[in-house]
C-alpha cells in the first residue's frame, strides 16, 4: 500500500513528460489566426499540393517498406529456424547492427556504394533514389521486423508443420505462404505497424537519400523549421502523431479481437 502513492506519482510524472509537448504543439497548430483558436492551419495543410504529395509519398515508402521488408525477413527467419539452428545468434547479431550502427554511417556506406560514380548508381535518378530510401528504412526495421517474426516462429512447431505439408506434396512456397505464414499472422502483423511507423517517421536517412522532388513529411516539417516556427508545421506534426496512435491503436484492436475469438 505504501508504494501506490509512489507509483501513481511515477505514472503521472511520465504521463505530462510524454503528453505535455503533444499538447503545446496540438495548442501552437491553432494559432494560425491571430488573437483566436482555430483549426485555420489544418485546413491550409491539407489544401496545398506539396502536403498531399509529402503524405502520399510517406504512405508509398511505408507500404513498399513493409512488403519488401516482411518478403526478405519471413523466408530467412522460417529458414534459419528450420535447417540453420546453429546461425541463429549469426542472424540474430546482423539484424540487431542498425540499432548499434548511427543511421548517418549507413547513409554515407549507401552513398558511397550507390553514388553516381559506382557500379549501380542509384542516387543519379530519382527512381533508384526512392528505391535506396526504401531499402535504407527496410535495413533500420530489421531489428524490429525479424524480432517479431522469429518470436512468432517460436510459438509454433515449424519443423512438424513443414514435414506435414511435405508428406501431402507440398512445396516450398506454398509451405510458407499456406502453412506457416498463416500461423505467425499476428507477428507478421505487429512487423508491419512496426516497420510503416518507423519509415513513417524517419528523417535521418530520408535527409541525406531523397531526391529534391521527393519530400516525406518528416522532410517537409525539417524543411518548414528551418526557414521559421509556423502553426502550419505543428499541425503536420500533429497529423504524423494521429496517424502513428492510430496505426498502434488500429493493431492493438486486431490482436484484442483475435484474442477474443479464442
């Protein structure tokens, strides 16, 4: 009993440190209009060009990082899990690398590889440039990606399952894709909201990889700040912060559904 105060006030401290500046910047995007509150920024947001292509560019790099993400860790992880035991701390050691390894460093191995001068230029076109951006956010979701689906792979006999399917003729791909895909869905789901948040929200890589006619938000916002502090700026901060809880609120209610079936 002596410990609830104790905890509370914990609770409460790190609900204002974590809430308090979403509320300043929620209250600063109503101030478009001088002397009144207002909802002037949003409207001014979402009715320039440069806006809805920022948005629609983020939403395209997000979903290109989940598919090709999810399509290069799944096969690894069911792999490693069923014919390479013995590499799993391999695997395990390169997919955790981008938390150790600063995002900066791996922009720079990008473009040095990748640099108009090289082999494979990818950053001369605005193609390949959007190409790298993807796989430059895929390689930071690794650890988060493989994570989710090797923990789901543990809860499941994936050696059974594939000698099952084997045994009724079955191949390769339909094993992964009909057998085993299915029974990590919810690991396969939570590496999707993980992967389309952190693309939706990096700006490190996206600074230094993007073409200039390719802007994400999180460019957008870095861009607007550097010139001056604008209610219009908060709001698209705001907006980023809408789409990231309902994105987590959206796959907390998926799981909590699943359960319930159960």
């Amino acid at each position: 009993m002596r410990g609830r105060p104790l905890a509370w006030l914990v609770l409460i401290a790190g609900a204002v440190y974590f809430l308090a500046p979403l509320v300043a910047t929620f209250e600063f995007s109503l101030r478009m209009k001088r002397g009144e509150y207002s909802f002037e920024a949003y409207r001014v947001v979402f009715s320039t060009a440069e806006f809805q292509g920022a948005f629609l560019y983020s939403v395209a790099q997000a979903l290109a990082t989940i598919v090709v993400g999810v399509a290069l860790v799944a096969p690894t992880a069911y792999w490693v899990r069923l014919r390479l035991p013995r590499l799993r701390g391999l695997v395990e050691f390169i997919t955790l690398l981008p938390l150790v390894v600063p995002a900066i460093v791996l922009v720079f191995g990008y473009i040095r590889l990748f640099s108009s001068s090289s082999i494979l230029p990818l950053t001369s076109t605005s193609l390949g440039a959007d190409a790298l951006l993807m796989f430059g956010y895929v390689t930071l979701s690794l650890p988060y990606l493989y994570r989710s689906i090797d923990t789901a792979l543990a809860a499941i006999d994936v050696k059974t399952l594939t000698e099952a399917a084997e045994s009724q003729g079955a191949g390769a791909f339909t094993i992964l894709f009909r057998v085993i895909l299915p029974n990590i869905r919810f690991g396969v789901l939570t590496a999707f909201f993980l992967a389309f948040v952190l693309s939706w929200e990096e700006i490190g890589v996206t600074l230094f990889i993007t073409s200039v006619n390719a802007v994400t938000l999180p460019r957008m916002m870095w861009m607007g700040l550097r010139d001056n502090i604008d209610p219009a700026i908060a709001a698209i901060s705001v907006i980023l912060i809408i789409v990231v809880i309902a994105v987590i609120l959206g796959k907390t209610a998926i799981s909590a559904l699943s359960s319930g079936r159960k």
